[in-house]
C-alpha cells in the first residue's frame, strides 16, 4: 500500500484533534453551519478559497494545530460538532427504519453527475444539483441508499469571462488525493480494479467511495496504468463532447458500475436510473439473469419491475442518441449472444437512452406534474391507443435540500420561532406556519444581511476577474436597499436571458430610478459547444457594460454552489422566464422561495405547482400550452408591466406587503419543495412498490419472474387476435362479446370507458366502469359480458366506447404493456 493524503493528515495531526479526519472524509459537513464554521475557524482565506477540508488539513502546519488545541473557543466548537456528528451517524432510529423496518435490500441510484459540493467539481447544473440533494436527503431519511457515479479529472470547466464578453472554458485538473473521497481496495488492501469489456478488449476502471452522512456514492475513473493512453481518459470530462467518449462514458457508468457493485457484494433491490445516460446498467443486469438460466423475458421481468427511471428534461438535446451500430461496435464482446438487448433501446437507426430506460423501467416519472404531462405526449407513440392520461408516467416534483440551501441567518431565525423540529420534518406543511411569528423587521434584518454577504461576493469576484485580466474597471458600490433581481441559471437559448434586455429604453427608465433603483445580476454557464447560449451570455456583457448600465447589471463569473447559495437568499427577485414547458422542473425558484426570496417566473415547471397568488408573480399568461419563439415579444411586455406596477412599487412602498410575501413564500415553498417531501414520494410510491416486486420476482428461484413471462409472451402470441366482436344496448342492458383466442377471462380487463368529449375523442376525467360475469359461448374462444346501460347514451355531448387490455395482478400499470384493443358504442 503506498502513503496517503489521509495517512499524512493523521501523523501530524495532535491526539485531540484525530477525529478531524473522519468528518473530513464526510460530506455531511457541508450542510452542517457548525462544521464549516469550524473548518473556517483553522484557516479563513483557504476555506474560503478550496472549500476542501482534506486539502486544508493536508496543508495547515502541524505549528497551527498545536495553538488550536490551546484554543477553548476552537476546542468546544469542535467537541460539538463531532458529537453531532457521531449522533448523525448512529442514530437510535430514523424515519426509514420506523416505516419499513424488514427492508434488507439497498436502493441503487446511478447518475451521470452529483452536485455535493463545490470541492467536488463532477456536476454541471441543475441534474447534479438534484442528484446531490437526493442523496443528502436519503441520508437523513436513513434509506439503505448507494449512488453510483464517475470522477472527471477536469469536471465541468470553470468559466472565464474576457474582456469581450467570451466565455473561456478553463479545464483544470483535479488530484483524487486531495479531494475529501477515498480509493477502494480490495480484501487484500490493495486497490480494486473493474473489468469493463470494450471493443476487443478490457477497460479497467479504479474506483473511489465519496460519504455523505450515512450514504456512499461510488465514483469510477479508468485513469490507471493498465489502460491504454485513449482509455485513460475516458472519464476527463463531464459531458464530453467527442461520441465516442460519450459512448464509452456511459457503458463505464452503467455497466461497469452493475459491476463495480456485485465486487463489492451489493445486491440491489431497487435500481433507480436518474436520466437515461446510466441505462446501460440495466442491459448488465439482464445479461446476468439471462447467464443465470434465465430466458430474455424472464430477465427482462426482473429488471423492469424493479427498475425507477426519472427523466428531466423534455428539450431533445437532453435525451442521447448514439448511431446504434456505434453501439454495437463498442459493445461487441459483451452483446455475443445476446444481440437482442440492444432492441430494447433502437429507434430506427440509433440506440435512444432514453427510450432503453424507458422499456426496462416499471416506474418512469417526469420532475414536476407539468413536465409528466408534457413526457407523456413526448412518449405516448409507446403506447398506441392508450389514452393519454393512462400513460404510465407519474410525476414526481423536485424539491431541495433545505440545510443545504438555507442561508445561515434564515436557519437561524426558523431555530428561534419555529422550534428546531423544521430540521428533521421539512415536508410538514404545518410546521412553517409559525413563520408568521417571526417579527417583520427582524426577517427583514436577516434578509438584508444575506444580501450584505452576496454583495460582498460581487465585489470580491470583480476584484479578482480585474486582477485576472489585467484592468483597472472601477467596481461601483452597490445599495443593499435597493432591489436587486437575480437570474441565474445554464445559459441554454430557451431559457431567454436576454428576455429583461428586449427593450432597452424601457429597461434603462427602471434601472436608474434614482428614487427606486435595480440591479440585475446574471450568473450561469453556457455549454461548450452552445453557440447560441454563448452569443446571449455576450449580449448581456455587452448591454451590462453600456453606459446606462454600467453598476446596475453584474455578471457573476463561474457560477457554481458555492456562489449559489449566496444569490439564492442575497437577492430580493429570482427571476424565471423559459419558453413554455421546456422548464421541467427548476429548483434555482425553489431554494430562493425557501429564503424568503419572491419568484417572478414564466407559468412552467415547478411554478404552475408553487404559485399561490401570494408568493410571487407570474410572467404572461397562467397557461401550461406550449410557447414559440412569437411569445417573446407579449412576455417581455409582461415582465416589464410587472416590474413598473408590482414589485418595484411594492418593494419600495410597501414594505409590509413585500415582508407578507417573503412569509408567504417561505411557509407555501419551504414543506411542499423539499427533497425530504420529494424522497418520501419516491419511497411510497415507487420504491417500495419496486422491493415488493423484487421479493416476489426473485424467490424460489425466480417463480415470480418465469410465471409473469409465460403470462407475457401467451398474452404476446394471441393478442393480434384479440377482438371485441360486437357491443350492443338493449334496453337498460349492455352486452359485449369478446373473442380472446385461447386467453382466459382473468387474463383481462373488459370496460366500459365513457365521459364528456374534450377535443375530438379525448376525454378528460373519463369514467371507467368494468363490466364482470363473462360467460362462454360454446368451444369458442368467445366470452359475453354484460352490464347496465348509461342514461347518458345516445346524447352527442358524451362518448363511449368498450376497451380490452392484458391484466395480471403483478403488473405493476395496467398499460405497462401498450396493449388495448377499442371498439366505440356511438
């Protein structure tokens, strides 16, 4: 074994100060105020600067640490947060264990990125933020939870912003040792290795174990000396753009991560896939079955009822296509024999990762209920004839993970009048009531010195960018009182930065207002190879640098969590302004709500859930039908309209109001928004419903799994044949005979399905009334059902129709299959 970065940090480090090492190696500390504080209090400028306490133990003199144990208010700082600490991590109970105390199975969750913190750069935006949170969130719950992941030698990028408004893309390369994760060995100590097949050959991929609190993510990285040049940086880049890496990126996080865990003796009971990028996972966990004695299908049964599949975005360049015969290429050793895998994801001539996940998942939810909606249009070609509201997509909204991004003075304040139970029960919508308690002007105080602190970082990344490039751009003072909009996001073209700057002469009247002035400050990344997100980032440089706008609109430069968490509570509007219903989700609005930060945002996402009226306001219309490029014009229009005459004159003359709605939005977001409300939704109604179909799929040697195939494939065989020979009313009386070709009754599902015409044939809330009792004409095949008759028949207002489709009790949708066959009454 050779000497390590922890083994140096624990020789030099005094007796009382060993535990410093274990909380080190444990993200948990970056969501505990106490811990960072404490990190803070050895070194201020290099916690400042790295936010990486591995990095500040390894380079803090042993000189420093001597005086700090001599140090009273140091040690008692410290003797508190490592007995937090260890209660943290050795709890007497939690809330997984009191409701599902026979789980002994783990949730597997593998995603492309993880936003845990700054000092562990793999994330790009809103994905890995989401992720990270989960994971937090699991953590707290107690879930039996392991996340699976990649290590990017150079992460994302870090952006720059020269002196034309271009952003530069800056790759540095990160040391695994100094970053707070660990490798993992082997029984032997040695470092473990995983065998990735590709092409004709083996990739190997070492792996590291990252903590956070009770959870484990596990990160691999094909960086290693038994790898060739072009394997070893396969991982170098988050999203690399090359198809080839991107290819080899994803079978190492899918693959080799099923492999990486059966290394390690985890069996998982749940498989969760957050996007379609670690969908290869599933065709592993197939191959295995099938190697087992299994047939495809019955293989299949297994994977797919114990498979989540959340997608997030309903923008097509979210969702990877790869030529399939590159695919194929690049997966040659490990499809011999098992060709038809790769069916499971083929759209025409590509392999859609989406699509692949899609079809090996039982539980498939989009981020918001909106976006469910719009994923189920996106999809419904999956299930023809199925109406669009029994498409199984649910929606699952994001939330965030309140310790997280909750700001310091706000934490405090919900301490004194809520009562420290807000911690540990966010998702209780009553709880936050007693924000109400909370005196105006001291929500107010603490407001206005989240904004002294994110002003401070303004001035503090000027200073530096100006140091960077060589000039001497004076940095105007900015007014804490003055109202000040935040925007800050990936600069993608359908978010609409520039939106605000549609009409400048406008804009130039509400920014210099001497009476009311606003700032605007701008924060977000565009991708490498966006063009167009890059050309907005430009626009608003340049707008932000004429001359009256020169001190009113900021850009924030390298956006990331660390700058995050100081806008989203140190600005007084987060604004929102996509095209219609390409925002997903979002979680930016919900960690600025959970501060007391109004939200003026397009009707989209989460928002069409959030808004109460009271909380924020709306951009254009509450409307949830699709927007073009035509609607810029009416919602800038909108923006500015809301501007002039709502929050600038609330803020500045009606400063009750304005306190009112802070409340409002911390009460109405903080519960409903939070990952804790989110992670339990997940658990009831997915998770758990995905355990219990792992325990019956899999005993007695997979009876489960081999009963619901056969049931599968002589549903499959006969189907074509299936028909709803007649349907006829006599009197009160509905009669419907039904031809099921050697298929029997329990095998189905007869019903009526009637309502109110909406648009052509589409029925909204439609009426479904299962007809019982069939009775068998003869040798046929031909069953009768019968049922009473609608008063309702016959009027040209309402439409009814009979409908057959496959049922088995351990299906978990009654459409997972996409079967139905129709026949109309009018």
């Amino acid at each position: 074994m050779t000497y390590s970065v922890e083994d140096a940090i624990r020789e030099k480090l005094p007796y009382p100060l060993g535990e410093l090492v274990d909380l080190a190696y444990n993200y948990w500390w970056s969501w505990n105020r106490r811990a960072t504080k404490l990190w803070e209090y050895i070194d201020p400028e290099h916690w400042r600067s790295y936010k990486n306490p591995v990095k500040l133990l390894f380079d803090t003199p042993e000189e420093r640490f001597r005086e700090l144990v001599k140090d009273d208010d140091f040690m008692n700082l410290y003797e508190l947060v490592i007995d937090q600490f260890q209660a943290y991590m050795n709890p007497s109970s939690t809330w997984f264990s009191t409701n599902y105390p026979k789980w002994d199975k783990p949730i597997v969750y593998l995603c492309m990125e993880y936003g845990i913190s700054k000092s562990l750069p793999i994330y790009s935006g809103g994905l890995g933020i989401l992720a990270g949170d989960h994971v937090k969130t699991a953590s707290d719950l107690g879930l039996p939870f392991i996340a699976v992941g990649l290590l990017y030698k150079h992460g994302y990028f870090r952006q720059e912003i020269d002196e034309n408004g271009n952003q530069i893309e800056v790759f540095p390369e990160y040391r695994p040792e100094e970053m707070p994760i660990k490798p993992v060995l082997d029984r032997n100590g040695e470092r473990l290795l995983i065998e990735v097949p590709l092409e004709d050959r083996t990739v190997y991929a070492r792996a590291f174990e990252v903590r956070v609190g009770r959870v484990k993510i596990y990160l691999l990285d094909t960086d290693v000396p038994e790898n060739s040049p072009d394997d070893r940086t396969i991982c170098d880049y988050l999203y690399n753009a090359e198809m080839d890496k991107r290819i080899k990126q994803e079978i190492l996080l899918g693959i080799g991560g099923m492999r990486l865990l059966r290394a390690l003796g985890i069996e998982p009971g749940v498989v969760h896939l957050n996007e379609g990028h670690p969908a290869f996972a599933n065709l592993q966990r197939i191959a295995w079955l099938m190697d087992e004695g299994l047939t495809f299908t019955e293989a299949l049964s297994v994977v797919r009822g114990t498979t989540v599949f959340t997608t997030h975005t309903p923008v097509p360049a979210g969702h990877d296509k790869f030529p399939i015969e590159e695919v194929q290429k690049r997966l040659t050793r490990f499809l011999e024999g098992r060709e038809e895998l790769l069916e499971l994801g083929r759209e025409g001539d590509h392999l859609n990762m989406t699509l692949l996940a899609i079809r090996t998942s039982s539980y498939v939810n989009g981020v918001s209920k909106l976006h469910a909606e719009v994923s189920k249009r996106m999809w419904q070609g999956l299930w023809p004839g199925v109406p669009l509201n029994e498409i199984p997509i649910e929606g699952i909204t994001n939330g965030v993970h309140t310790m997280t991004w909750v700001h310091n003075e706000m934490r405090k304040l919900f301490d004194r009048y809520i009562g420290k139970v807000w911690r540990e029960h966010t998702n209780i919508e009553g709880i936050w009531y007693a924000v109400e308690r909370i005196p105006d002007e001291e929500l107010w105080e603490a407001h206005l010195e989240a904004k002294r602190q994110f002003i401070e970082l303004l001035r503090r990344k000027a200073i530096e960018r100006n140091q960077r490039l060589g000039i001497d751009d004076p940095i105007p003072a900015m007014d804490e009182n003055a109202l000040i909009i935040g925007f800050a996001r990936r600069f993608a073209t359908y978010k609409r930065a520039t939106l605000i700057l549609s009409d400048l002469e406008r804009l130039k009247r509400i920014l210099n207002d001497p009476e009311r002035p606003v700032y605007i400050i701008f924060g977000g990344k565009a991708h490498p190879m966006d063009e167009g997100g890059k050309a907005f980032l430009r626009r608003v440089y340049e707008v932000s640098k004429m001359p009256e706008f020169r001190g009113k609109i900021f850009i924030i430069e390298n956006y990331d969590m660390g700058s995050a968490r100081l806008m989203v509570a140190g600005v007084d509007v987060w604004l929102n302004n996509p095209r219609r219903p390409l925002e997903a989700s979002g979680t930016s609005g919900m960690k600025a709500g959970l501060n007391g930060v109004l939200n003026l945002s397009i009707y989209d996402g989460w928002w069409v859930e959030g808004y109460n009226g009271k909380n924020g306001w709306v951009i254009g219309e509450e409307s949830t039908e699709p927007e073009t490029e035509e609607d810029d014009p009416k919602d800038a229009e909108s923006l500015y309209r809301i501007l002039e005459d709502e929050v600038i004159p609330t803020y500045y003359s009606n400063r009750s109001r304005w306190v009112y709605m802070m409340k409002e939005s911390i009460k109405s977001i903080a519960p409903r928004f939070s990952t804790h409300r989110m992670v339990k939704e997940y658990m009831d109604r997915f998770y758990s419903k995905a355990m219990s179909n792992y325990i019956w799929l899999t005993r007695d040697n997979y009876r489960g799994a081999r009963e619901i195939a056969a049931w599968k494939e002589r549903v499959m065989k006969a189907w074509d044949n299936v028909e709803i020979r007649d349907a006829s009313v006599e009197g009160d009386n509905l009669r419907v005979r039904v031809y099921l070709d050697g298929l029997s009754p329990e095998d189905v599902k007869v019903e009526l399905y009637y309502g109110v015409r909406a648009r052509g044939y589409e029925i909204e809330k439609p009426h479904i009334v299962e007809l019982r009792h069939p009775t068998r004409e003869g040798d046929e095949w031909v069953y009768t059902y019968e049922g009473s008759a609608l008063r309702h028949l016959g009027d040209p207002c309402w439409h009814y129709a009979i409908r057959v489709h496959p049922h088995h009790e351990k299906l978990p949708h009654r459409f997972l299959l996409g079967l139905v066959k129709w026949r109309g009454l009018d």
